[in-house]
C-alpha cells in the first residue's frame, strides 16, 4: 500500500490524409513520468495505430447518378 502518481503528455500524427474513403494511421509518442514510495520512472512509449479495414478492402462508393453498375 505505497503512495504515488502518474503524469504524462503525448503527441499524436496522422500518416495518411483524412478524408471520406481512407482509414488513417497514426503514430503516437507518450511520455510518462511513475513515481511510488519506491522510487520514481520514466516512460517513453512509441505506438503505431494500422486500422484493420485496409485488410480487408478498400470501400467503393456507390455511383451516385444512378448510372452503369458494374453487373
């Protein structure tokens, strides 16, 4: 039952322009700063976020005229 604290900022870019058809990735850098009755830490954590979805596709939208399908 010791005493302590966390504090800690990060930064966090987007890889790939956002808009309606994409899925972004995203690096992000956390700095955090641990400190207990036992002594204090410091943590630095390198995270990269990969959306699942561009596994299994990319999405097509639908023809918005109501022109030719691909059928």
């Amino acid at each position: 039952d010791g005493k302590g604290g966390v504090a800690g900022v990060g930064l966090t870019y987007d890889l790939i322009e956002r808009h309606r058809d994409t899925q972004p990735w995203t690096v992000s850098v956390v700095v955090r700063r641990t400190w207990t009755d036992a002594g204090a830490r410091t943590d630095v954590s390198f995270d990269v976020t990969v959306p699942l979805a561009m596994f299994f596709g990319t999405r097509i939208p639908a023809p918005e005229d109501g022109g030719a399908s691909s059928e």
